[in-house]
C-alpha cells in the first residue's frame, strides 16, 4: 500500500512539468498568431514567392490538420504561385507532416492523460478521501513547480549553446524515416518554418513554461506557510484560552 502511494504521488509531481511543458506547446502549435509570427519575422512571402494571404490560409489550414483526429490523412494545400494553382507541399513534405501529425496527436493525448491524472488525484487524495493534508499538496505542488523551473532551465540553456544539434537528435529520434531533411532552397516547408522560427518557438515555450512552474512552486510555498501561520495563531488562542479559563494561580 505504502508503495502504490509513494507511486501515485511521484506520478502527480511528474505529471506537473509535462502538464505545463504540454499545454504550451499545444498552444504554439495550434495558435496561428505563432504562425504568422514566423511568416513575418523570416519574411516567407519574399523567400517561397508565396503571398501573405496564400501563407496565411495556408498556415490555418495547417492548424486544422494538425489539429484533427485522422492519423492517416495527408495534407493537400494549394495556393497560388505565378498565378496558377500548384500544390505548397512536395509529396515528402507531405509524408513529413503526416509523421509530424502523429507525433503530435501523441503529445495531444498524452496531456489530456496528464491533465486527467492531476484531477483525478486531487479529488481523490485531498477533496473525496482527504486522505492526505492540504499542505501535503502545497508540498507536492512546490516541488513539481521547481522540477519545472530546473528542467525548463537547463533545456533552455542547452539549446542557446546547441540548438541545431539537438533539433537534429529530436528529428533522428522521432522519426523513422529521413523526410525530415528537405532542401531550404526548393522545399516550401522549410522556407517557411526555418530554424530560427522553431529556436524562437522552443525559446517563447520554455520561457512560458518556466514561468508557469514558478508561479505553481510559489503558490505551494505561499499556502503552506500561511496555512502554518494560521497553525501557529490557533495553537496560541487555544493557550491563551485555556490559561483565562484556569484562572490565576494563587500562592
């Protein structure tokens, strides 16, 4: 029993980082003010030849596939180039986003699990059983807050001094196949989302997710020490009571 507990605790913490590290990259993901951030920033109108309302649409369009529940479909947009209509994507650059869509439907799934978990937990273990005290989840809650902020921290300073290298091992494990290399100077994919776009995005995620974690430890810490505070002011109303109720001690 006592081993079942120390598991569900330690899954809770953990499931505080992903939680956090997840929800932002969902939201990089699907916000499409991050796209048109990188389509302004890189300027991919001058680099593709594509216009600024062809990238946009197409940029939308890229969130919905992303975005939808079919594993297996492929993503068919066509904008238009010199004035003919013409597919934005080589057919392995297709086949990457269909890699690229799985991997992230799995991150989807496993964020909704983690957010699962965190309220199953707390409402079982703090709300239903009260098996556990209030300040045990302020505990819980500073630590996971802190293992964000280092693992946050020490991802961001690893990728200021080695971006490309470990954007290339992500690529090497992620992916089985080699449709992750295309060529800058032909394929749209890459002329529109360039390295220094995803530096930016990792950067904004990590930053958001930092913050976040602090914000989680502070309050942990925060609600325990006002809880021991207010621990404190009962335990000496409770002496002051007794000692008015007992009266002065006569010699």
């Amino acid at each position: 029993m006592y081993a079942a507990r120390w598991i569900a605790s330690a899954l809770f913490v953990a499931c505080i980082p992903i939680f956090l590290l997840l929800s932002n990259v969902r939201f990089a993901t699907t916000d499409q003010h991050v796209y048109a951030y990188g389509f302004s920033h890189y300027h991919a109108a001058a680099v593709t030849g594509i216009a600024q309302p062809e990238l946009d649409r197409a940029g939308r369009e890229i969130v919905d596939y992303l975005s939808s529940n079919d594993h297996n479909s492929l993503l068919d947009i066509r904008v238009a180039i010199q004035g003919q209509s013409q597919p934005l994507f080589s057919e392995r650059e297709v086949q990457h986003m269909l890699d690229v869509k799985r991997l992230f439907q799995f991150f989807f799934r496993l964020h909704e699990l983690s957010f699962v978990y965190l309220v199953v937990y707390v409402s079982a273990v703090y709300l239903w059983s009260r098996e556990r005290s209030m300040r045990h989840l302020g505990d819980q809650a500073f630590l996971g807050g802190i293992i964000t902020c280092v693992a946050l921290l020490f991802a961001a300073v690893s990728m200021l001094f080695g971006f490309d290298r470990i954007f290339t091992a992500f690529h090497e494990l992620s992916f089985a196949n080699n449709f992750w290399q295309l060529d800058p100077a032909t394929d749209h994919l890459v002329q529109m989302f360039p390295m220094g776009f995803w530096f930016d995005v990792c950067m904004f995620v990590g930053f958001l997710t930092i913050l976040e974690g602090a914000l989680i430890a502070g309050a942990g810490y925060g609600y325990n020490r006002w809880s021991e505070r207010g621990a404190e002011q009962r335990r000496r109303a409770r002496l002051r009571a007794r000692a008015e109720a007992e009266g002065p001690v006569l010699g």
